[in-house]
C-alpha cells in the first residue's frame, strides 16, 4: 500500500467556491484532497500563513487512502485591502510523495444592493384588451439582483396566470389587460444582502363606452294632428368604466310625424217618408255616411230609421177585420173642429202680447243707448289729431284718399279718455278666481264730454277682492292700466315689446272697462314644462279675465324661436281659472272657428283672443337643428378701486323684457356695459354652453379662474326657470395703475355655435351710458285711450271697411289690401270675421304703431283704386 500511494498524485475531493461577504461577516473557504501530505491556501499570489489554516486528517474507509481538509477564514478587511485593484481570490495547493496539484481560483467579493432603481415602472391608463408594457431596472448589486413583480403586493407567477410575461430585461407585460388587471404593479430587487422595492405604478384598464341600439320609435306625441316620436338608446355596450370616454353622438332621436285624427262619424239627411202603410204608420231612414266614422272615431248617435203615424192623412185602418172608410174619419175630425178653433185663438193672442213686451223693450234700450251715445260720439272725436295725408302720386286727385273732413255741423269737443296708468301702486295683489272683476257695477259711472271720473284707491280696492291669479307684479314698472269704452285704445309696457290692442268696437257699447297689462317674472309663475319643451316668450297677464269683447283684441309679445316651423311644434298655453295650464292654440294649425289665432312674425308674436288672461308661449323642439335666440350681454363695474375686477356675461332669451330686466339690475349694481350685445344660437343638442377668456397681458393682468373655462348646464337654458344667467370672470391687475384691458372673450354651445367678444378699453376712463345704445326707449304714454292710440282715423276706417268689405268681382277688395299688406297668409281666418278689412287694419295698427306710416298705407290703397278707380269714388252699385 505505501508503494501505491506514494505512486498516485493528490486529487481534490472539495475545492474552493466563490463566496459573498455579507456585512462584515467573515467567510470561509475549505479545500479537501486524497491522498495529500500537505495542503495550503494562496490568496492573491501570496501563501496564507500556517497558523490561519485549520487543518483536518481522516482515512477514507472505503480506499483506505489519507484524506486532508484545510479551511482558512477570509475577513471583509483582507478583501478591501486589495479593493479596486483585482479581484480577491485563494486556491489550495496539495502534495503527495509524487506531486502537487493546484485547486480552482475561489473569488471572494462584498455583497451589497443599492437603493435606488435604475429605471421603476410608470403608471398608465390602457383601453382593455390593449399590451401593457411595466419597465424596470434594479438597482445595481453583487451578486446581481433578482427581480419579481408583485399586483397589489401579490406575487405574480407567470406560470399560472399566461397573462402575464417577465423578459429577460426585468420588464412586466400584461398580454391583454383584464378589467381584473386594474391595480398597483411593484418591482421587487432582491439578492443575498437586501430587497428593495420600487415605488407603485399603477394601472387603470378603461373601457370606452359603446351605443347600445336604437329602441323603437315612440307612438307619437299627438293624438291627432302634428307631433313628435322620438327613439333612445344608452351607452351601455358597454358601460363605460374607470375614465373611460362617453358614447359620441345623441342619445336621443326626434322625428315630427302627423297621426290621422280620428273621424266622428255623421248623418245623412233623411230620406223622404214613405207612403202611408196599412198600420197608419210611415217610414223615413238616414246612414251614418257624412262622414264615414273612421280612425277610432265615434259612431252615429242617434236612431237612423224613424216612423210617424199617419192618420191625419186619411189612411185606412183595419179593426176587427172591418174597413174603417174614409168618411168616418171626417166626421170624427169635423166633430172635434170647435175645440181646435179655440186653441188657435189663444196662441194668436200670446203671440200679440209678445210681440208688444218686445216693442216696448226695444224702445228703451234704444232711448237710453241714444243718451249715452250723445255725450261721446260726435265727429270730433272720430277725427281727433288728423291731418290730411300727402303721397306722391303720379295723379293730383289720390290726394284726399284717406282724407275725410270733419263734420262742422256739430259741436266740437276734443276727447280727452281717461287713463290710470296706476304706476303709483307698490305691492302684490291677487285677482279673482271666482265672480269677475265688475268693470262699473251699478252704472255708477258716466262718461261726459269724454272724461271717466276715476278713483285709483277705488280701483285698486275692487282689485284685491280678486283671486283669480295668484299674484300680480309687485314691479309697477311692468304694469300698465287704462279706462277704455267702445273707441278703444292701447295699453303699453315700455321697452318690453308687450302691448295690447283694443280695436274700436271691441268693448260693447255702453260698457266702460278697466283693463291691466302686467309681464310676469318666469320664477313668480309655475309652468310645467315636459319633455323638450322650453319658454319661447314672456308670461304675459290682461285683464280682468271674463270681460266681454264683441271682436279679437290684439296681444303682442317677444319671442326667442328661430321661427322655422320645420323644428318647432309651438303651443299657445294659457292659464285657466283653477291656476293649471292649458294647450289652447297649435300655431301654425289654428282654425278660423278658434277663439284664438296666432300671427308668428321673426321675433313677435301676435295673438287675436276674445277672451283675456294669462298667455305664454311654449316650444317643444321636433329635431335637434332647432335653435332658441340668446342674446349675450357684457358688463364690468363703472369704477374699480381695488386690484380685482370683474366682467358679467349675462346668457338670456332674445327678448325686450328679459332685457329690460338686467338693465334694472345692472343699474342697481353700478355696472355698464362694455361691448356690443350679440346673439347666438342655442340648439336642443343637450350640450352646455362654455364660456372662457384668453388673450389676456400676463404681465398685467391675470384670471383668478381655475379650469380652462366656465359651463351653464344645458337644462338650466332649455328648461331653468330663470330666463337670464350669468358667469362672473374675476380678473386681478398686479399693480393698480394699470387700466388698460384688452382681451377676447368667447361663448359656445360644445358642438355648437359660437360667439366672441374682442374687448379693449380704459376701465377708469371709460364712460359710456348704462342703456344709450342697447334699449330703444320708448317714450310713449303706457296707455291711450280713443283715436289717439291709432294711426288710422276712426271715421276713415269705417269708410275703408265699408269699401271693401263686400265682394267685388275685380278684386278690388279685402284681399287685395291682405296681399298688399303681406298678410296673404292669414286669408281664412280674416274671411271668418264680419268685417275682414278692420281685422286687417287692427294687425296693420298692431304692427305699426311706433313705425307706422300712413303714407305708405295710403300708396298701398292708391294701388289698390289704379285697378279700379279710387276705391273711395266706387259706389256700391258699381262693384
């Protein structure tokens, strides 16, 4: 055996591996060899002393051979000895009787992790089913680190869940990110010193939203006539979630459609009876036939076959199986002949009495309308403040065409009405829901010489018995009363575009009215308002309600309605003695039997009733292109000591009132206006209206507002109840000596029209009026009574009226002055009138009592006699 082992050279059983030196803990290194005699550590070049060798001896049992186990300690100090230079390595070195034999190399190293990430993830919002990609770069480290990802401090395994996917570079993919995935992604470092951690980075998986599919059409709106379907569908295929964008495009479809009316069914005239049967009885039928019930309308009421005895005409008669003859019946008819004369006689004498009773009547009420009649109507008054009119006429003798003299016969006295503006009354009253406010109760009052005696304390007394309305303006600025009598007259609310036209003749005869005139503020009246409906006018009172008009009296009022019919179903509604409201007109259907009609002009609307009270009107939008005016206005302090200042841009409904309301209440606040109005379009598209400011100097001027803009909901516009609104801009100059402002401010419906103001003045220097240029002020009286309040002579209109009035064959009459006047449009509901022309003048005179020029009417009816000489000189044989 000694031979054999001398003969063989040592060979390592354990050999020296790599090593960390973790903190400052010492590592240890052990080389083992068989069979060896010696064994010994060098490190980097240089052999370890003896005495740091722990040295171990044993046989190997199975061989019989020497086994040598060295192991030296290597310490953190040893190794930053030579840091920076190389590396710090050992290897064992083994003898035998026949040899050496040298170990691996064993590098010794200092283990450490820094803190920071090279590169950490990054939040990110990702669409779903869309590739995330998480970067990460640990932190250098010896060893190199080892990274994981953890979701929501969960460690994600890529093995059971495919979805996820680590490169060899450390980064994070999600395949296809789940609404699941939706969470705080981390980098985890680790190695044998640390684990560091990189800051969360979270994840948001949205969806977008999708349209689900239109629903079905809706049954329309109108039972019969013109209306509206509209169909919906929801963005909820799918839902949009976590941010995601909202369905583009309208949820809501509109579509005007006409639904057949229902037809009643209605008789045909009897037929002729028939001859006498031998039942003494004849026949006579009728058929459900004009019209023909249809559409769901109602059937015929009523019997269609109907039967008389007809004995009187000598049929014959079987009783018993006897012929009663004709003779018989003679003599039964002849004996009853006294009784017969005495009945005729007494009816006779009834007759005789009525007839006297009724004379007698007649009489008195004649007597008495004569005396009252007296004291007003002479022809002075008729032609009160005329002057004959000039046109230019290629002919001399047009000239007197609308002149008529007066009547020098009778005594002259001018009319002097009298008016009660009422415009020192303070306070809200109510008017009447039950018995109508009496005019002149009694006949207490007369009119001499054209002067009402009248006592306001009086009026306003008989006026808060009154509950009919709820309340009356407490704003005696928007109110306007007057006296009137058969002459009628004019009530006026300056500078709202809101009069009221009492044609001649409209008040009865002997009757002498009080009548009001009031605009309601829209937040003061409850108005139900559905669907897409929105307030197209002013809530306009007159009154008392229930008084009795023989003819239409004229309503005028603003409207805000781009006036395409296409896009509008627009509805007179007005107010009924229980306080609910009620469709009483559908503009643009009304029929000549109607107590109401309705003329739309491009910003007025002129409504003829018989019936006084409280009337607006309301639009409901038939496609989304229909569009409601918005006048925008702009107002800024008159003068500003502070560092702040601020701009108002009022949105409001194009109308005079709600104009003349921020007027008032701009003048109240010390503002004034700063550019020139402008109107926008607001269309039923259900996006908001934004308001922004740019273009501002930074380096004198600043906004105090946060966001890029400031929004009116469209709901507030649409179907608010107030009918002007405002967004206040709060500026800040940085020094006070700066007072020169310029910027451009602009208002948009998102998706929608738009409109912008370029502003550019001395906010200390400026001086313009609060109204000089925006409000067309309006001067005249708030009530006129009698020929004052129209342009055209009373006399002269009764000649016109009776000129053309009746038919004449060369067309020379109230159709041709409609066509002339271009009210064309209006031919039947004028032709359902007793006199069509004075409904033609009263909408002549309604339309032209601030711009009215009788010249021009006076050329329209010269035009008129060029077909068939002057229409004064036809005589009414000739036409």
């Amino acid at each position: 055996l000694p031979v054999a082992i001398s003969d063989l050279l040592p060979h390592f059983l354990v050999e020296p591996d790599d090593v960390y030196i973790v903190k400052n803990k010492p590592v240890t290194l052990t080389c083992r060899s068989t069979p060896a005699t010696q064994i010994y550590f060098k490190c980097n070049g240089e052999w370890v002393h003896q005495d740091d060798h722990m040295i171990e001896r044993t046989v190997d049992p199975s061989t019989g051979l020497p086994v040598m186990q060295v192991k030296i300690d290597i310490s953190r100090q040893q190794v930053e000895k030579i840091f920076g230079l190389e590396d710090f390595w050992c290897q064992c070195v083994a003898w035998s009787t026949s040899g050496t034999q040298k170990s691996q190399k064993a590098y010794v190293r200092i283990a450490y992790l820094r803190k920071n990430f090279e590169q950490e993830p990054s939040g990110k919002e990702v669409a779903l089913d869309q590739e995330v990609l998480l970067h990460c770069s640990p932190p250098e480290g010896v060893p190199i680190a080892e990274v994981e990802w953890l979701k929501n401090d969960d460690l994600i395994d890529p093995a059971s869940d495919p979805n996820f996917y680590i490169t060899i570079d450390h980064n994070l993919i999600i395949k296809q990110a789940r609404l699941a995935d939706t969470a705080n992604y981390t980098c985890v470092a680790k190695n044998i010193v640390a684990r560091r951690k990189s800051s969360s980075a979270p994840v948001v998986v949205y969806v977008n939203g999708g349209w689900s599919t239109w629903t079905g059409w809706s049954s329309c709106s109108a039972t019969c006539g013109r209306g509206w379907q509209k169909r919906s569908r929801s963005c909820t295929n799918p839902t949009p979630l976590n941010g995601g964008t909202f369905c583009e495009g309208q949820n809501v479809q509109k579509s005007a459609c006409t639904t057949t009316c229902p037809v009643d069914g209605g008789w045909s005239e009897w037929s002729k009876w028939s001859a006498c049967g031998a039942d003494c009885t004849m026949w006579r039928t009728r058929e459900c036939t004009q019209p023909v019930p249809g559409t769901g309308g109602k059937d015929c009421q009523g019997l269609d076959l109907q039967s008389q005895n007809c004995t009187s005409e000598l049929c014959p008669q079987i009783c018993n199986g006897l012929i009663v003859s004709q003779s018989l019946s003679l003599s039964l008819s002849a004996a009853s002949g006294p009784e017969d004369v005495a009945l005729y006689v007494g009816i006779v004498a009834v007759a005789l009495c009525l007839t006297l009773l009724l004379i007698v009547v007649v009489l008195v009420y004649r007597r008495k309308k004569e005396g009252l009649d007296a004291d007003v109507a002479d022809s002075s008054i008729l032609t009160t403040g005329f002057q004959p009119v000039g046109i230019k006429s290629t002919k001399p003798e047009n000239s007197h065409l609308l002149t008529i003299q007066p009547d020098l016969t009778t005594t002259t006295t001018s009319y002097q009405g009298s008016l009660r503006s009422r415009h020192d009354t303070t306070g809200k009253y109510p008017v009447s829901n039950g018995p109508l406010l009496d005019p002149l109760p009694n006949g207490q009052h007369a009119l001499h010489n054209g002067k009402l005696p009248t006592d306001p304390a009086d009026f306003m007394t008989r006026l808060s018995t009154q509950s009919y309305f709820k309340s009356l303006p407490r704003d005696t600025a928007n109110t306007s009363y007057g006296t009137f009598n058969f002459l009628g007259g004019r009530l006026t609310i300056p500078n709202t575009g809101i009069s009221l036209l009492i044609p001649p003749e409209a008040i009865p005869r002997g009757k002498i009215y009080e009548i009001y005139l009031t605009v309601q503020r829209k937040e003061d009246v409850r108005l139900p308002l559905a669907g897409c409906q929105t307030l197209l006018s002013p809530i306009v009172s007159c009154g008392p309600p229930g008084v009795v008009l023989t003819r239409p009296v004229i309503l005028s009022m603003d409207h805000c309605s781009d006036a395409n019919p296409d896009n509008w179903a627009m509805k007179l509604k007005k107010q009924s003695y229980e306080g609910s409201w009620e469709d009483v007109l559908q503009v643009g259907e009304e029929l000549p039997s109607d107590p109401y009609y309705c003329q739309l002009e491009a910003d007025t609307c002129r409504v003829f009733t018989e019936q006084l009270g409280r009337f607006t009107l309301v639009g409901e939008s038939l496609s989304m292109a229909a569009a409601k005016r918005l006048k925008l206005v702009l107002f800024a302090p008159v003068c500003c000591t502070t560092l702040e200042y601020s701009i108002r841009v009022y949105c409001m409904d194009d109308t005079q009132d709600v104009l003349k309301e921020v007027m008032q209440l701009e003048k109240q606040l010390g503002g004034r206006l700063i550019d020139e109005p402008q109107v926008l379009l607001f269309k039923d598209s259900y996006h908001n209206l934004r308001l922004s400011i740019h273009d501002m100097p930074r380096a004198h001027w600043r906004s105090k507002l946060l966001a890029g803009y400031q929004e009116i909901p469209f709901y507030h516009i649409w179907s608010g109840s107030q009918r002007s609104l405002h967004c206040t801009f709060t500026l800040e100059r940085l020094c006070l000596s700066t007072c020169e402002l310029s910027c451009r401010l602009c208002v948009w419906q998102v998706e929608g029209e738009g409109q912008s103001f370029c502003i550019d003045y001395n906010i200390a220097k400026d001086s313009r009026a609060l109204d000089a240029d925006l409000l067309d002020l309006d001067n005249t009286a708030p009530a006129l009574a009698g020929p004052s309040a129209f342009q055209i002579p009373y006399l002269i209109r009764q000649k016109i009226c009776s000129s053309l009035d009746a038919p004449c064959p060369h067309g020379a009459d109230w159709r041709l002055l409609a066509q002339r006047l271009q009210l064309d449009r209006h031919l039947s509901f004028f032709a359902s009138k007793a006199s069509p022309t004075s409904v033609i003048l009263d909408l002549w005179e309604a339309q032209h009592f601030h711009s009215g020029n009788l010249n021009q009417l006076a050329a329209v009816m010269a035009e008129i006699g060029k077909q068939e000489a002057m229409i004064f000189l036809v005589t009414d044989g000739e036409c």
